[in-house]
C-alpha cells in the first residue's frame, strides 16, 4: 500500500542505518581489576576526608556569598547576624530575606 504525500512531504527512500557498539575484551582481569580497585579506594579515602572534615568544623560550609558574609566579622553587619552564625548550613531564616548594598567608602 503506498501512501500519498502532499506537496509539503518528501520522498520516501530507503536508508542504511549502521550501529557501532564498543566491545571490550580483556584477556587479564587483574590490570582491570587493579585498576577498579584504585579507583574504589581513592573514592573512599575522599569520602572518609569529607566526613571528616565536616565533623571537625562541626558541620557544612557552602561556597556561596551568604556563607562569606556570615563568616566574616563586621560590626556593621553583626546586628543581622545572630550571635551564634558563623556560616554553616542551613541559612537562617531571617537573613533569607536581607538584602545587602554594597557602597565605595571614600
């Protein structure tokens, strides 16, 4: 059954479709697994690091412009602060809503 096509359709023609399937073959396993292994290894001893460094500063800092702000010491912004916030997660509340102006003394 052929189909129609209005003036807008192209022409149908065959296609060859090719498929390229990456096929990997080790005749020594342990040079796979040597390197598997590392691999496990590193990424648990980065683990292990984070967590300890997390425990250490007794909890996580993020690297964004409202942690920097909390962390430093300014008498100016202090009173938006409470006295505890030294930048840790999660992002108080009220400071959600502040919204800073940044002026050149001269």
């Amino acid at each position: 059954m052929k189909r129609s096509k209005n003036s807008t359709q192209a022409d149908l023609i065959p296609i060859t479709v090719f498929r390229f399937v990456n096929i990997y073959r080790y005749d020594d396993q342990t040079e796979l697994s040597l390197a598997y292994g590392l691999a496990l290894l590193g990424t648990l001893l980065c683990a292990i690091e984070g967590w300890h460094a997390t425990w250490a500063n007794k909890g996580s800092y993020r690297n964004t412009f409202s942690t920097f702000i909390r962390s430093i010491d300014n008498d100016e912004l202090r009173p938006l602060l409470g006295s505890e916030d030294d930048g840790r997660d999660p992002l108080p509340e009220q400071l959600g809503r502040v919204e800073l102006t940044m002026h050149r003394s001269r």
